[in-house]
C-alpha cells in the first residue's frame, strides 16, 4: 500500500464518533487527505490513540505510512504503541537521580530506545532482588536529563512478571547495580488479549 492508503484504512478503524481533544472528527481527516496533507492526516490519526482505544492494525498502518514519510519519531511512536497493545504499558511518574548521586550523567532517550531494568518486588531463589526488563518511553519530552522527572510509559519485555503491578506502588529504575531512579505508578494496562489479524 502506498501512504494515501495506508492513511486512509487508517482512518476506517477509528470509530465515526471519535474526535480528538481539539474536536477533530475522521470526517476531517478525510479532508485532509483528499488535499494529499498527509502528514497533518498521520499527526492527527496519532491523536485518536490519545481519546479512543484503537487496534493493533491501525497503529501498524500508521507506522508504515510514517516510514514512507520519513517521520522517524512518528514510526518510532506507532511502533511503540503496537508494543503496549502486545504487552500492556504502564504508566509511571518517575524521577532520575541526579547526576552527582548516579552513574548516568547524560539524559535518556525519551522515544523508547532504553530498555532498563526494574525493580519491581520479585526475587530470584536465592532471596536476592530479581529485576524485570521494560521499555521506557517520556511523555511530552525527547529526553530526560539526570534528576529530571516526568511521565513515563513502561512497556514490559515479560508482561506475566509485571501482573502483581498497581497503581499506588513506588518501583526502582536500574542501568547497573545502582538506583538510576524512582517511578510511582500511575496507571496499568494490560496486554490486549483479542489480537487482530494482519
């Protein structure tokens, strides 16, 4: 498919009575592809994501369109978004230690390309702490300085380990042995369990 259709299937999963938070309805998406606006149309099609839960399929379409688009950070976002949908995704506030207290003194990546690990209450045989992997993407930001904080979405590499998880309780961020940070939970969702064919 090349991106106008890509766009425009896109556009048929969104449910006709969805609008954005600005009120932009798939009526006006339309408009914009018949104008060939594709990149105003893949941006506002992001923001349904926001306001409705949509599939698997749709985001997939998305990333491909925004890959012939060359918009990297939009791809990196829909492919993101295929992955909560996959593993569920967490929501967390979280806060790096500063760079005088940690062994990171760069910031993260905020478009999900860190993979730390967790400290989430689990400990192996021996009694010892065990940590789980999980993806981390910042909301509203492309990076996260050392003792910034901000809203975090956790996208878990092993969703099973991630079940006792609620919202409420306080979990440790690691790169190494130390505490990279701490993040509160502030939302769980769970992997979706119908996967649409592709």
């Amino acid at each position: 498919m090349d991106v106008p259709e890509l766009l425009e299937s896109a556009s048929l999963l969104v449910p006709e009575d969805a609008a954005t938070e600005n009120d932009i309805t798939v009526r006006d998406i339309w408009d914009y592809l018949v104008h060939d606006e594709w990149e105003i149309a893949l941006g506002l099609l992001e923001e349904f994501g926001g306001t409705c839960s949509l599939p698997l399929e749709f985001w997939g379409k998305l990333a491909e369109a925004a890959e012939e688009l060359r918009m990297e950070r939009s791809a990196a976002w829909c492919h993101w978004r295929c992955s909560e949908i996959r593993n569920g995704v967490i929501r967390a506030d979280l806060t790096l230690r500063p760079a005088a207290e940690a062994r990171r003194t760069t910031p993260i990546s905020g478009a999900g390309v860190l993979r730390p690990m967790w400290d989430i209450g689990h400990l192996s045989p021996t009694g010892n702490r065990a940590v789980s992997i999980a993806s981390l993407w910042v909301e509203s930001m492309p990076i996260l300085a050392p003792g910034g904080r901000a809203t975090v979405r956790l996208v878990p590499l092993t969703p099973s380990h991630w079940k006792h998880v609620q919202p409420g309780r306080q979990i440790t961020m690691h790169e190494d042995t130390t505490v990279a940070g701490t993040a509160v939970i502030l939302e769980v969702h769970r992997p979706s369990t119908a996967m649409p064919a592709r």
